[in-house]
C-alpha cells in the first residue's frame, strides 16, 4: 500500500506539474480512455484468466486507485514529452525507454507489501515487455485523433 500511495502522489505531482502542451480536454479524453481500456483488458487478464492481480485475487475497491490514478498519469507525461516533430527513431527510442522504465515500474510493484500490490498468476514480464509498445502506440493514434476532432471543432 505504501508504494501505491507514493506512486500515486508522484505520478499526480510529476504529470500535471510539468504538463505543457496537453489541453484540459485532451486530459479528460486521455485519462477516460486509459481508465476504459485498461479496465477492459483487465476483465479478461485478471479476472477472468487469473493472469495477475492487485493486492489479492478477489475483486475488492482498492483495486481502483490503481485503474483511476497510476495509469492515467504515466499516459499524461508520456504524450506530454513525445518528440512528435523529432525522426522515426527518436521517437521508436522514446518508447522504447518508456517500456523499459514501465517494466523498472511493474518488477517493483511486485515487491512484497507494503510497498508491492501487484501479482502474478501465470502473466510474465516478457508479456508485458511485448505488449506496451503496442499500449503506447495505441495511445498515441488515440491523442492524434483527439487533437483531429479538437481541430475540427474550432
């Protein structure tokens, strides 16, 4: 629990502290999205499949602060510093740095509590070192299209 809090309340600070170019809006589309895709992905992952959980197995409120505050953040400061004017391998490398800070993240969510919440049953870090590229593009073509529709609107 002491990790939760801790990466909560630094996310939150480090994300809209320093947040230069992401609108009001483009937050709330940011950290709805990320709350409705990574509920849905979790549904079958986690609660389904038995692939990981937080805290314990069973589903308990908890298990929200993770959802509503430690994803939506990360998503803000990555989109906030992308190098969208910068060459195909700036940009491949940035996410390939992000993946390697997020999987740091994930092994030290693994801890034991108080400072771990995070369990595996048969996901594997490798899964996750394969998938979050795929996450962080996803994210991106979603902020590009809600800039499209911000700019179609004005």
């Amino acid at each position: 629990m002491i990790g939760l809090l801790a990466s909560i309340f630094l996310f939150l600070i480090i994300a809209f502290r320093t947040n230069r170019n992401i609108t009001g809006n483009q937050i709330v589309h940011i950290w709805l999205f990320t709350i409705a895709f990574q509920c849905t992905f979790d549904v079958f992952v986690e609660i389904k499949y038995d692939g990981y959980w937080y805290f314990d197995k069973e589903i308990e409120w908890i298990d929200l602060l993770p959802h509503l505050f430690i994803i939506p953040p990360v998503n803000m400061m990555f989109l906030n510093w992308y190098p969208f004017k910068r060459s195909m391998y700036l940009k491949g490398l940035y996410i390939f740095l992000w993946v390697i800070g997020i999987l740091i993240y994930e092994s030290l969510t693994l801890l034991p509590q108080p400072f771990g919440y995070f369990n595996y049953g048969w996901w594997k870090l490798s899964y996750a070192a394969v998938l979050d590229p795929f996450l962080f593009i996803f994210l991106l073509l979603f902020y590009k299209f809600i800039c499209k529709l911000e700019k179609a609107s004005s």
